[in-house]
C-alpha cells in the first residue's frame, strides 16, 4: 500500500536550472556490418542532436588501448563529423558489456600497468581526433578492484589535467557506473570519482532478467508497488538519487535510457506486468540478441500497448512476445525527471538503435533521441524550486536519503520544493508525484 502525504520542504543541491545539458549517444561499430534497412553509418546522424558522442568499443592488450583497422576506419567517419559542428565532443569507450573484466583488473592492478596504459590512452585519442574517453569496467567490485579504478581515474586526470595541450583542449575522463545499487557500493568510491570524471553515466536501466521467471520492465522510472524489498531499488529514481546521495555532483551525473527493449516469451494468455515467461523473445531480424529489440524492431511488431501508470513506463505484447520499452511519452518523463533535479543530462545505448531512419515508427527519424533532446534543450520543470539561500533552509540531517538529493549533513545550499504532493513506497525512496504515479 502507497500512502500519500503532503510536503511542504524538500531539499536538493542547488544546481542551474537552465537549458544547458549533456546529450551523450553511444554509437555500436557493430551497426555498419547490420544487413539492409538497419545497417547504420555516420552519414546518418544529426550532428546537432548530441552533445556527446561515443564511438565504442576499443579493446586493451597488454595494457594498452586498441582499436582494429576497420574500427579505427569507422570511427574516423564519427570524428569527421566535428567539421559540422565544432561543438560537438566525440569519445572514445573502452568495455562494455561483453568484455574481458580480466583485462581492466590486469590493467589496474599496478601503478606501472596503470601509467601504460594511460599513456597509450593520451596518445590514442590525440592521433584520432577524440576529445575523450569513456570507461565501461563492469564491474571493479572487490575490494582491490574498486581502489585500482579509483586509482586508475585518479592518475587519468592528472595526467589529462597537465598535458600540454598545443591549443587543444583538455581530454575528457568519462565513466559508465552501475545502477544497481549492490554494484554501487561494490565498485565505486563515489566522491572520490567525482572528483577526478567530467561526467557519470548511470546505467539506470536492464535492472531485471530471466531470474525473474515474469515480466518486468528493464528501465522503470520509479518504483511500482509489486517491487517490494530489493526490488524497489531497481528504478530509475533510485539510481540517480544513490548517486548523488553518496557524493556525486548533480551537473555530472547522466541518466541512462535505452534505445531497445527488453522481451520475454509469456507462459499463458496473461500479458500484464508480472505474468509468467518461459523464457527470453525471440531474437530480432536485425540485432539477433534473444531477449531484446531495436526501437526500430519494436515499432515493425504491431503490439498491444499498454502502459505502466506506476513506473511511468510502456510495455507491449503480440501473441506469445511481451516488450518493455521507452516511448515517446516515457522519455519525456524521464527528460523532465532531470530536469526537476538538476541532473546533467542523458546518455542513450544507442543512436543506431533508435529508428533513425524514420520510416518504420512514423515518427520522423530518431523519434526516442529527438524527444529526449526537445524535452532537455526546453530544459521545464515540472515543480518550482525557491533557493536555500532565499529560505534559510539546509536539508534534514536525518532521512535524507530519503527526501534529500543533497548532503545527508545538509551542508550545502539546497533547493526547496513547496508544497509537492509525494508518494511514499513502503520501502522505497520518497518520489514525486506525477500524473498515475
């Protein structure tokens, strides 16, 4: 049972509520080898849409950075791009989910493998034209690991910070962190990182699995009430408000939204959150994952769609498939989301994923990445805020993690919330209350 309650004060740390934000879009190599209508390629991108984009993945052999001939050739068309718009960064990101752990634990273990490879690093990205780079270490969660990458980040940004540039700018450190937050505690020191990386993407999404054995939305926006003990720790909200409740600044922080949906194989006629499965979906014609669709291969399903009033999120089902998924609608929750809190952007997995051609979802191209950019770039609140200095006001010292986005000490200026009615889970983290939540 959800209660509702009247707040008169909620703090938050004060950041700039205006336009300015980060728009971070990955871009797959692996999308130009996709046949037909879904093979992707840097002709296709709106250089204006992005503010970021990262080239992925590199790879680490003897503790040095690595890219083939073909990726380095595929990347040079994504760096090209900067003629365009000389805004725009381009990264360069080394990981992901399918990489060899064992080499970022090798690589970090000594400030001797360290410095290697943060030198190859240094003269990686200024030989091909990148602004920066992403690290995607999943998951530095021993107790050695998480030092090493705390280390690793440290030595990065002095050796970026006293770089002679030549004129150029200074390199970008940037990171993919977990949303879970069993591996945020695990893996990350987290005022130590934000101390050392420009921005924080928190992968605030593929929070649910098979182990599940029913249906469950990937990326909530908050929390629903059949998410009960860690459960309610797997939204969206929750992964943001950790972050930054542990130490991370707001402007840094980017929140992770997806381009494709996760799906399952329904057990029986039941459809709704919650039904059993016998398994993952089948895979897509295109990306050939079980268990996950494109933007693009969602739209080509003809589902029923429904939507989850609670996470503020859609799911979708045709015949024995179930789909869950941002739309349109849910990714200008989520926009609105960081705007509300002061938040430094979004960051997409990825701009091949979404229909970039405009001709399947009758949407125009890039329908999801056009609407998070719209909904940024207006940069409204949902709620007004008046300054702690303005108030007089500090944040509680107590249950600050949860009605507080700012130090649990209060020591810093807030933001004040008057009069916003929030809904509060049994469990769960104290939440805003928008329209069906």
């Amino acid at each position: 049972m959800r209660n509702i309650i009247q707040v008169t004060v909620l703090c938050l740390i004060f950041t700039s509520l205006a336009s300015a934000f980060n728009l971070m879009c990955y871009v797959d190599e692996a999308s130009r080898s996709r046949a037909g209508p879904a093979q992707f390629d840097a002709s296709k991108i709106d250089v204006n849409l992005c503010t970021h984009l990262v080239a992925v993945y590199g790879d680490i052999q003897n503790n040095v950075v690595m890219a083939t001939i073909e990726e380095l050739s595929f990347f040079d068309t994504l760096t090209a791009l900067k003629t365009s718009n000389p805004d725009l960064k381009v990264l360069f990101g080394v990981g992901g989910a399918d990489f060899d752990t064992n080499k970022f634990s090798t690589m970090a273990a000594s400030t001797v493998n360290r410095n290697t490879f943060i030198q190859s690093v240094k003269l990686f990205l200024r030989e091909n034209n990148f602004d920066g780079i992403l690290l995607d270490w999943r998951y530095p969660d021993t107790s050695n690991s998480k030092n090493q990458f705390t280390a690793l980040c440290q030595e990065m940004a002095s050796v970026f910070d006293s770089e002679p540039t030549g004129g150029n700018e200074r390199l970008l450190l940037t990171a993919a962190v977990s949303g879970h937050k069993d591996h945020m505690d695990a893996s990350y020191d987290v005022p130590q990182l934000n101390t050392h990386l420009d921005l924080i993407h928190v992968m605030a999404h593929d929070f649910y699995n098979l182990q599940d054995r029913v249906t469950r939305h990937h990326a909530p926006l908050f929390q629903g009430s059949m998410d009960t003990g860690n459960h309610a720790r797997y939204n969206a909200e929750y992964s943001m408000m950790y972050w930054k409740n542990k130490g991370a600044s707001a402007e840094k922080v980017l929140m992770g939204i997806t381009t494709y949906g996760r799906t399952f194989t329904l057990r029986s006629r039941f459809n709704r959150l919650g039904s059993r499965i016998s398994g993952p979906g089948e895979a897509g014609t295109y990306t050939g994952n079980p268990g996950y669709l494109s933007n693009y291969e969602i739209c080509s399903h003809g589902l029923t769609t429904s939507w989850s009033e609670q996470h503020q999120v859609p799911y979708g089902y045709s015949g024995s498939l179930w789909v869950g998924y941002d739309n349109q609608e849910s990714i200008a929750k989520k926009a609105t989301f960081v705007i509300d809190y002061g938040f430094g952007g979004a960051a997409v997995w990825s701009l091949d994923q979404d229909d970039f051609n405009g001709d399947v979802c009758d949407q125009g191209p890039y329908p999801l990445v056009s609407q998070l950019y719209d909904y940024l770039e207006a940069g409204i609140p949902s709620i007004n805020f008046t300054t702690a200095e303005e108030s007089g006001t500090v944040c509680p010292q107590e249950g600050a993690e949860n009605s507080c986005i700012g130090e649990e000490t209060g020591s810093f200026p807030c933001l004040i919330i008057h009069s916003v009615t929030l809904t509060v889970g049994v469990t769960g983290p104290i939440s805003k209350n928008v329209p069906g939540h």
